[in-house]
C-alpha cells in the first residue's frame, strides 16, 4: 500500500512560481511511475506530466510544455513539479499519482494540493 500526500500549493500571481512536492509512504517508491494531474472547477481531471521510475524520462501535456518540470528523489520517496511562468487557467488542484509502469491505471492517488494563480 501507497500512501501519498501533497504539499507546497497556495495562492500565486500571474508569473510566478510554484514548487509542489508529493511524499509518499510504503514500500518500492523506486518501481513506480509517478503523475502530477489537474483538476479545475467544473472540469475534467487532465493529466500534467508523468515521470519514469529512475526520472529519467517524462511526459508532458501540451499545456506544461516549457513552463513546468517534472522530477523526483527516490531517496526521499519525493516527487515535485516545478511550476514557472503560471496562469489564472493553472489554478486547479493537483493531485501526484502512483502507478506500476506496466499497467495503464494509476493505483494511488493523493488527497490533492490547491494551486490558484490570480490575474
């Protein structure tokens, strides 16, 4: 079992910056692939970005392109996104995800962390 839990949202003007950090609890955090995704107010959860076990590769969305980073710190069981260059279509919560890289469905998921970026 997987415990996660986000950390380093708040309130931010348009342009800045935002570190957010994902610990996780148990075993194995090394095997996993880890995700940040987005939530906003009345829309769809989307994806962000997914990191590789060794955070050697990502994935981003269109909308991180060139303005978000991925990474981790598999001696801390830490994951972070690194926010620069925020918008008001940012503000959403986020939520870090665990997932066995063989599989498609992510298996654990945080309680989220609010990010709002005012204009």
């Amino acid at each position: 079992q997987v415990q996660l839990v986000e950390s380093g949202g708040g309130l931010v003007q348009t342009g800045g910056s935002l570190r957010l950090s994902c610990t996780a609890s148990g075993r194995f955090f090394s095997r996993y692939t880890m995700c940040w995704f987005r939530q906003a107010p009345g829309k769809e959860r989307e994806f962000v970005i997914a990191i590789s076990t060794s955070g050697g590769a990502q994935v981003y969305a269109d909308s991180a392109k060139g303005r978000f980073t991925g990474s981790r710190d598999n001696a801390k069981n830490t994951v972070y996104l690194q926010m620069n260059s925020l918008k008001p279509e940012d503000t959403a919560v986020y939520y870090c995800a665990a997932k066995n890289p063989g599989l498609s469905q992510y298996s654990y998921w945080g309680q989220g962390t609010q990010v709002t970026v005012s204009s």
